[in-house]
C-alpha cells in the first residue's frame, strides 16, 4: 500500500497562493508564516503527524499483511539558488525558506514511517533538478506549462516518481 499525504494538511495551496506574487519587490511571504517566535508552517507538519500515524495504522489494521510505503514529495523549488521569479513567481528570499519547509515535511513523513516500522520512499533526492524551475520538470510551476495541477506532478513526474517507487520497493512472493 502507498501512502502520500501530508502536503494538503499543511496547507500547499494555500501557501502557494500567499508566496505567489506579481511584485517582484515586494516583502515575500515568509512574515506571514515566521512571526511572534513561531513558525506556523513548521507548526502545521507537527499537527499533521499524528494524521500520518493514524492512517499508517488504520492501513495496518485493514491489512495486516501489506507492505506500507510512505511516499515523499518530489522537489518543488530548485534544491540551490533563489528560484525562477517569475516563471514560479516565489521571490527570491522566500525559496530558502519554502524549500526548507519542504525538506521538514519529507523529514516528518521519513520520521513517521521509520517509527512506525513501514518504508519510506525518497522522492525529492531523485527530483533533484527537475523541480518547477527546471527544462526537464517534474512538477508543474503555478502556471503549468503541461496537463497538470500547478505545483503538482504532471506526467512525467509521475512516471519518474512511480519508477523510484518501483525500484525502492522489495520484491514480494507470491
């Protein structure tokens, strides 16, 4: 069974309509999130891990004998550099941050599974370089340039992502 959750309780599109700006001088996004000694998005992954180990048991009690992955997200922001303003219209002084928000939640997600005794599948260290910024992308930047949900897999994130999964995952009997 593979599980990939985690991106929409923390808030994605949400995130990525605040961070999404058409002033390229503007204050960024990062003040809404890091304020008053708190860091609401970091807030959000720990309120989400609870959701994570609910679901891995609730899997594990339906089936017992299933192999669980928990699957991670693939790169979003280009993994160094400030970005692609404007095709990912994100300044450059917020992909630090988001990227960083990004790698805590596959860290969580990493962290959930290792601790409930399931797999965890790496998706973002084999995205690396493919990110929304980038010629050969596996995620679509805010404006897709193909079939695909902004800032989501289009179709050959997804064939990439399924062929990490398939080589991560052991080979069952039958």
């Amino acid at each position: 069974v593979t599980l990939g959750m985690g991106g929409n309780d923390i808030g994605f599109s949400s995130i990525v309509k605040n961070c999404a700006t058409e002033n390229p001088f503007g204050s960024g996004c990062k003040p809404e999130y890091v304020h008053d000694g708190r860091d609401e998005l970091r807030e959000r992954i720990a309120a989400t891990a609870p959701k994570i180990d609910f679901s891995i048991a609730a899997i594990k009690n339906k089936a017992p004998r299933a192999q669980i992955f928990v699957i991670g997200y693939p790169t979003i922001l280009p993994e160094t550099g400030s970005g692609c303003y404007p095709k990912v219209p994100i300044l450059g002084k917020d992909v630090p941050y988001l990227r960083d928000i990004e790698h805590a939640l596959n860290a969580m997600l990493a962290d959930r599974a290792a601790k409930a005794g399931v797999h965890f599948i790496d998706i973002a260290t084999p995205s690396i370089g493919h990110d929304a910024c980038a010629g050969d992308n596996w995620v679509e930047g805010i404006i897709p340039t193909h079939v695909a949900a902004p800032v989501h897999p289009n179709a050959t994130g997804m064939a990439k992502s399924a062929a990490v999964i398939a080589a991560s995952a052991p080979v069952m009997a039958i």
